[in-house]
C-alpha cells in the first residue's frame, strides 16, 4: 500500500523494529503472484537448505556421505523444523544463514579466497537482518573458527586473518546499515534494545546461565504423560528453589509451569532429539582424543551458543525459539556418532533411535494443531475455507473478523485518504487477517488503511483526517470516549467493535 519499506505509524512497534528479511522474501513473492499461497514456502525452502549445507558441514570435517545423510535426517526430523516449515516465522531461515555461515568459515580455514570471504560476509549480513537474535549465533561461529585460525597459524599471517575477519564483519554489518538507519531515524535506537528490553536478563551471572538452561531442557520434554511431566517440574523446582519464576530471568515474569505435549510449533518439544544430544555429549567426553582439532570446533561453537543463549535471553516458554541451537549443535552430535558406530553394538543401537526418531516424527507431520494433514477431530488443511486457516490457532475470532468485514461498505473514490480505514489494536492482535478479508472484498478500489495510535486520536478525529471506518480492540474503548458525537457504533463483537463515521 505505502510502496516501500520505510517505517510506518504503529502499534506495534515490532512491525518496524524486527529484522525483515525474511519478510522481504515473503513480500516479493505476494507482489509476483498476488496472492500469499506461497509465503510458507520461504520456512519449508529454508530448511532444505539447511538440509544440503549441514551434510556439506559434515564433509568439511571429514565425515563420510552416510554421516551426511544422516545429519539432514537429524534436523529434518526435528519436531519444531517440520512444524514451523509450513510456517511464516523465521527460526528455519536464521538457521539456514546461519549453516551457510558456518560451513563458509570452515572453507575460510583452508581456502581463503575472495568467493569464501564474501559469501561468508553475506551470509552473515542476511542472517543479522532476519532475526534480532542472530547474534548469538553468529559470534560463537565466527569466534570459533577465527581463535583456530590465530591458533594455528604462523606470526605474520595473524594480522591478515584478522584483516579477513574484519572484512566479513564490514560486509555483514553493511548490509544491515538501511535498517540500522530507519531504527535509529524512528525510535533513536539502531538495534531495538531500548523497545525490547523485556527479553534480555537483567541478571547476568552463572547462576541465570544455570536457571535458564534447566528450564529450557525441561520445557523440550514434555510428554502426554502427566506424572512424568511433574516429576520434570519437581526435578527444576527442586534445582533452582525460590529462583524458579524470576522475573529478572522470566520472559514478561511468565511463570515456569510443568512442560507439556504439544503439535504447535510455539510449543512443540524435540524430546528424542534432546535425550539423544544429553546422551552423546556425556558419551563425548571419552572420545575427546579421537576427533581431530578441526572437529573440536563443533564442540566449541553449541557449547559458547548455549553459554550465550542462557546468560543474555530470558527465559520463555516457547521452545520454537530454540530450534537454531538444536540445528547448530548436529554437525558434533553427527561427529559424535561417527566415532561411537564404529563400535558394533552402539551401532545397531543408533540405528533402533533414529528408528524411533522417524517413526515419533510422523504425527507432527501429518496431525499439526494448526495446519493438519490428516485430522483426527478437525477438517483438513487441504479442503478448508482458505479464510478459516488464518484463525486455526484462535478459531473464535474468524466469525469476528468475518462479521466487521461485512459491515464496511466503500464510500467514496475521489479521495483515497476520505476512503479510509483505521485500526487501534494492540501488538499481539492480529492484523494481517483484516487486509486479506478487506482485499477479497474491494479488490482494486481497497482503501487506505492505517494505524491509530493512542495520542493521535484526539487530534485527527477533531480535524478533516476522520476516517470513515475504525476498528478498535473493546481493551481500548476508553481511547474512543470523546467521539460518540462523530462516530456511531456499528457493530460490538466480543473483541473488536466498528466504528462508522
């Protein structure tokens, strides 16, 4: 609507702030087939790759094409990977930058060239430009690979690893200055840390690293066995005590409840994965002497990610959010089973646990919570009302949407800025929803439609900016008082209500 990427007046402030990248690729795939049939395909073409780049991950640290088979097997099973892959979140695309930058600074370490260092740069860039979070991600990577490199190296050549280095970074950093410039021109803050605060821990220390990494690995084990679950919640609370529910190191204070089962990827856990990681990273201690120096590099780089992860991001409860350390810890879980399978009874027992792997996979490919192929208790994706899977987590709110829609009749032409439509929501509200249902219904003669924040709508409701129509969240009917003079109420649901000028 607004023909570019600048920002834009808003409630939510992530709609700006948050890195786009992936949005962008989105975007440009809705402008090419008008339409957004093809915006899940971003996620699921995103985990492909990372299938391709982990195995080559693996031949760069010398492994066989079996063991790089059998990487792509490991995170294409993942729970979370199969359910965001039909998903416009970004978790899956991060992860295939972050490969990419991965596997390129393996290159770097015995190829050098101009191709390595630039595609490493790229990689880095786009991946920083996807999601906020990246960093930590990024750094033990590069951190990894450019300690090896000083480590290994003679004298003179240290000052031109560090120049390479530096060259990356600058490529990396270059590619993000657009949006830097935008955040700081809008909000005064070049990486939204003043806005979004509310994730980072406001106690750093060893202990927050301790409290958060328990409640993570427990949240991953949730199982449709309720004594089981407890048992869990007990086994935490009896770890961490009276510092279980910090609100210091707890995402908006939420409170650590008992891990669940769940076939949502906010909430699904990798539980065979994360037993079979535990297990082969105790094993790991005793094959230490077996891998080679360049190996120990997958070892360093999850075990720094993790330290990161846990010492600087709150805890939450959405297990999603962890996929990119699963994904970057399965080169040395592979480098792990390639020096245990050797063995011929551990082999035959890796073999039964990917087995398992892919058998437990199953239900989260076919029975998804939002998006189910073969349902048990609802319709499938495949034949239903296109409109009612924009609401298949919240199913209450599509009638809602659906009966506001209805109620909005074009007025005028002459004036697009006469011909709107303000929205007062709040940030987790959905948006999204009302464009597509509004678009299905005018078409080409769609009108302007913009956000209300709270301190304008004193001052344009009383000047010639009154939209025609707005639909406000009822939490907000206090904003909207003073104008019942100006506007009659057209419609009143239980979570949104009409106004009509």
């Amino acid at each position: 609507q607004n023909s570019g990427v600048d920002f834009f007046i808003t409630n939510n402030y992530r709609q700006n702030l948050y890195s786009p990248f992936s949005e962008f690729m989105i975007l440009n795939l809705q402008v090419l087939s008008q339409s957004d049939q093809f915006a899940n395909l971003v996620q699921w073409f995103s985990l492909m790759i990372s299938m391709l780049v982990i195995s080559v991950i693996c031949n760069e640290f010398g492994l066989n094409k079996k063991m790089q088979l059998l990487s792509a097997f490991f995170i294409i099973t993942l729970p979370t990977s199969i359910l965001e892959a039909s998903t416009t979140q970004n978790d899956i695309v991060l992860s295939a930058f972050i490969l990419i930058f991965y596997f390129y600074q393996l290159r770097i370490i015995d190829s050098p060239s101009k191709s390595n260092l630039i595609f490493s740069g790229f990689s880095l860039g786009l991946g920083i430009l996807t999601k906020g979070s990246s960093y930590i991600f990024f750094f033990p990577v590069g951190f990894t690979c450019f300690i090896y490199m000083m480590l290994n190296s003679e004298t003179k050549t240290k000052l031109i690893i560090f120049g390479r280095s530096l060259m990356i970074v600058s490529i990396g950093f270059l590619l993000n200055i657009p949006h830097y410039v935008r955040s700081y021109t809008r909000y005064n803050d070049f990486l939204g840390m003043d806005l979004n605060h509310g994730v980072v821990n406001e106690v750093f220390s060893f202990f927050t690293i301790y409290s958060n990494f328990f409640r993570h690995i427990a949240y991953q084990l949730g199982s449709n066995f309720q004594i089981i679950n407890w048992y869990i919640y007990r086994f935490v609370q009896i770890l961490l005590g009276d510092s279980l529910n910090d609100p210091k190191t707890s995402f908006l204070g939420l409170d650590f409840r008992p891990p669940f089962f769940s076939i949502t990827e906010d909430h699904a856990g990798n539980v065979i994965h994360t037993f079979l990681i535990i297990t082969l990273c105790v094993i790991s201690i005793m094959l230490f002497k077996k891998m080679s120096k360049k190996q120990l590099i997958s070892m360093w780089i999850p075990f720094l990610a993790i330290v990161l992860y846990c010492l600087l991001l709150k805890w939450q409860p959405y297990t999603n959010k962890m996929l990119p350390l699963f994904i970057i810890i399965s080169p040395f879980i592979i480098i792990i089973i390639n020096n245990i399978i050797k063995f011929e009874r551990l082999k035959t027992i890796i073999y039964i646990v990917f087995c398992f792997i892919f058998l437990l996979s199953v239900p989260y490919l076919f029975y998804s919570k939002a998006r189910p192929i073969l349902p048990l208790d609802s319709e499938s994706i495949l034949n239903k009302n296109r409109f009612e899977i924009y609401f298949s987590k919240r199913p209450e709110l599509f009638n809602q949407y659906n009966d506001i829609v209805k109620k909005i009749y074009s007025i005028s032409k002459e004036d697009l800025f006469f011909d709107s439509i303000a929205i007062h929501i709040g940030g987790d509200s959905w948006e999204y929803p009302f464009w597509v249902m509004l678009n299905e219904k005018f078409r080409d003669r769609l009108p302007y439609i913009y956000h209300f924040k709270k301190e304008h709508v004193d001052s344009k409701l009383y000047n010639y900016e009154k939209p025609n129509y707005i639909i406000f969240e009822n939490i907000y009917l206090k904003n909207f008082a003073e104008v019942k003079h100006s506007y009659e109420k057209v419609l009143i649901t239980e979570d949104f209500s009409l106004l009509k000028k």
